[in-house]
C-alpha cells in the first residue's frame, strides 16, 4: 500500500514538540522527508531522536528573517524543493485588556504573525504547483477567551491570510484545547467546555495537517480545518 507523502519534503516550523512534533511524526510514517525548526538545539536534537528517522533538524527562529533565509538555503541544498510547509512556529501568553504592554504586543504578533508571512514568502522559490502550506490557527480567533486578546487578533491575522493567498494555500489548521504542560485544575476546567469531554492530542492535530498535506485535500483550498473536539460549535 503507497503511503500518502511519499517521497514528499516537508517542512515543519516549531517542529520540536507539541504540534509540530505530531505533525512530523506523522509525515514521515507517511513517506515523507521532514525537516523540522526550532529555536533550541537540545530539543531539536531530543524531537529528531523521536522521530526515528528521515528527520533532519535546522536550528532557527522562524520569525528571523536572516534565520528563515539560512533555513531555505539549507533545505533547497539538501533537497531542492517543498512539497509541504506546515507554517506551525507560534506561542501564547495571558495579559489581560488593560495590562498589556508595547513588548508582549510587539513578540506576540513578530512571532505568530510576522513569522509565519515571512516563512510563506521565504518559502516562494520552493514550492511547486501541487505544493500544501498549512498554518496553525487557532479557535482563538472565532471564540472570545479572557486575556488572550492579542493572541486571538494573530490568529485571526492568520485567517485571513489565508483568505488573501488562496491561489497558494491549501488551508489552515485550527486546534482547540490540545494536551500541553500545565495545571490539571485548569485542564479539567477546561474539558467542561469541550462537546467531546476531552482535551485534544498532537495526533489529533498531526491526522488534520496528515489531510491537508496529502493529495486527498488535492481540491481544497484556503479552508478552516476545526480539530476543536466541537468547541468552536458549543
């Protein structure tokens, strides 16, 4: 049985945990190549080691222009082309309205805006006809959540660029509530709010971007893929 990616190169940004991580696991069960970015060596290292194999890592920020340039170069020597950019490099942190300050705007939206538009447009030159770019979104955009204003407003910015490139994407991955270091008060909190009674996992987000990446989405284009368990619904 032919896999779904295969002999596919694909390129994950933030691909060393969570996310990104599952996403690249996945791809390469599936026969791709994956190259995976991040900011830290150790856990670059630590991610490939995970994967297995067909894994290769590239140290940089994904919101750094010289750093996205040094990245392409050395995935266009090594494999001359992408077939799937999973624009996936992102974070959050809480600052409600009324306490927001010039700084956590100014990093919120370098990283989760800046980032991902300089990544595409960085990306250009190797991507081909049938190429997938998948962005993480976010339910954050569609639904009001306390102190995360400036997050949900980067999400919705990633929204709507997918809208505005729809000749050059095949969608946009939004994730609810997914599995990730924290308190279990706050994670039991938050299962209430959740039709399916369960917080998310990197393999349920990894099995929508499998979707996008593959040759099944051939026909889609610039979609939100909801792996909210319902949330956005409730």
């Amino acid at each position: 049985m032919s896999k779904k990616l295969e002999g596919k190169i694909a390129v994950v940004t933030g691909g060393s945990a969570d996310i990104g991580l599952g996403a690249a696991k996945e791809f390469v069960v599936e026969g791709a190549r994956v190259f995976i970015t991040g900011r830290r060596q150790i856990e670059l290292d630590r991610a490939v080691a995970e994967i297995g194999h067909n894994a290769i890592a590239i140290q940089g920020d994904a919101s750094e222009l010289p750093d996205i340039k040094r990245i392409y170069d050395t995935v266009n020597e090594k494999a001359g082309r992408i077939d799937v950019l999973f624009a996936n490099a992102g974070f959050y942190e809480f600052q409600k309205f009324g306490e927001i300050t010039e700084e956590h705007f100014d990093n919120t939206f370098g990283t989760n805006v800046g980032g991902p538009l300089f990544a595409v447009q960085g990306a250009l030159p190797l991507l081909g006809k049938k190429s997938s770019v998948i962005f993480t979104g976010s339910i954050a955009a569609n639904i009001g959540i306390p102190a995360m204003s400036v997050y949900s407003a980067t999400k919705a910015a990633i929204r709507s660029f997918a809208r505005s490139w729809i000749l050059d994407l095949k969608g946009v991955l939004s994730p609810g509530r997914t599995v990730t270091p924290g308190p279990n008060k706050l994670k039991n909190d938050l299962i209430g709010t959740i039709p399916l009674g369960r917080l998310g996992t990197p393999l349920d987000l990894a099995k929508g971007a499998m979707f996008l990446a593959s040759d099944e989405s051939e026909y889609i284009t610039s979609i939100e893929l909801e792996v909210d368990g319902g949330e956005a619904q409730y």
